[in-house]
C-alpha cells in the first residue's frame, strides 16, 4: 500500500470525461495495482478511482494510470506533502468475533458437549501468548484446553498446538488434551489435529442457542 498526500488536479478521460481541481488529496495505490483519490470527507468514498488491472506511469509531476479499456486517470501533481509505502501482506479477511464469543459462551454454560462428566475450570484462561478460549475437567479430572472457531482450519489447530504447549510445561495443570471446536472444520484441518493427537468437536450454534430446525425430520 502507498500513501501519497498531495496538492493535486485530476482529469479523467473514458466513457466520460471528469475534473478535480487542484486541492490537497490522499492517493491510495494498491498492490492489486488500483488507484483512488481520496478527500478528507466522504468517509470511505473515493472522489474518483481506476480499478485493476491497470498501470501506473509516473513522469515527473504527472501520473498516468490506464486501464485495459484505455481508460486514463491523470494526476498533474504540484505539490507532494507525504509519500510512504507499507506492506500490509495478506488480509485474513472479517472475522465475526461476536458469533465466537456467544459460542465461547455457549460452551461454558454446556461443558458436558465437550465430553460426558467434564467440568469448566474458566473461559480465557491466561497465558503468556494469548488466552485459551475454554479450560476444563474431563471425567478422570485431566486438563483439557478448547479452542474454538466460527470455521476450523490449519491456522486454528496451530494456535491450539502453541496453547497446548505451553500449558503442558505448567506440572499443575499437565498433561493438558486439546480439543478444536468449530461449525465447520476443513479436511485438512481436521486430519493435522488427529495427528497432533487433538480431539475435533463440531458444534451446533442454532442448537446450542435452541432454536429448531426448520427442516423435516422423519424421526
């Protein structure tokens, strides 16, 4: 991602034509090669933008951007405030945190999915990298930690493995099981876990909130 903040005019040439006068402005290029002018209001909105693919040509204090169309987005700039790039690397994407808590929650309040005759011990159990989502009892009295996903893949199984780790150094809570709860878990995820020895639970959010299928049954 680079930044560019500058006192700029903004001709576009295409389907239309269109033009911004000079005025301080933020440019955004990404790494998927789009460019967006951006004021400071408007919230997200850019006042105008070239969607990829696309290429940028930078000569001097004019920038050309062209699209596959022969679109053209030209930046005149006079005058440039600031000019920085960051890689941001991959974005993992919306994570709907609400839906985990309420499983979190969920959980807690029926351990007994987990495994018959287990006990909770705490939600967030503390740890030096992070908290573990659920900590419990099974039936013998051994330590089980639960990490829990909307949808369980690799990365999750490698959280808890780093969890279970950890825990297992700690001779009051050793030897520590792991358990890997989500709606879904993917085939990779799950063979990875069976491997490492963790225990897979799929979990039924609407029937943990008690609400009925909606769908026949036979029986």
């Amino acid at each position: 991602m680079r930044l560019v903040i500058a006192r700029c005019s903004v001709d576009y040439a295409g389907r239309l034509t269109a033009h911004l006068p000079s005025a301080p402005r933020l440019i955004l290029v990404k790494a998927d090669g789009s460019v967006s002018i951006h004021a400071d209001d408007r919230a997200y909105k850019p006042l105008n933008w070239m969607s990829p693919p696309c290429t940028l040509k930078e000569d001097d204090s004019i920038w050309t951007v062209v699209n596959k169309g022969g679109e053209k987005l030209i930046i005149t700039m006079e005058e440039i405030l600031h000019d920085s790039s960051h890689e941001l690397g991959v974005d993992p994407g919306l994570i709907k945190d609400g839906v985990e808590a309420h499983l979190q929650e969920l959980l807690a309040d029926r351990i007994e999915l987990v495994g018959p005759g287990y006990s909770l011990i705490r939600r967030e159990y503390p740890t030096a990298i992070g908290p573990v989502d659920i900590l419990c009892r099974d039936a013998d009295g051994g330590t089980v930690a639960v990490e829990l996903k909307r949808r369980g893949d690799i990365d999750g199984v490698e959280q808890l493995t780093r969890y279970l780790e950890l825990l297992n150094r700690d001779p009051h809570l050793a030897p520590v099981k792991g358990v890997f709860a989500a709606q879904e878990i993917k085939p990779q995820a799950r063979v990875l876990a069976t491997d490492r020895g963790i225990g897979c639970l799929i979990l039924d959010y609407d029937g943990m909130r008690g609400i009925e299928d909606d769908k026949l049954r036979l029986f």
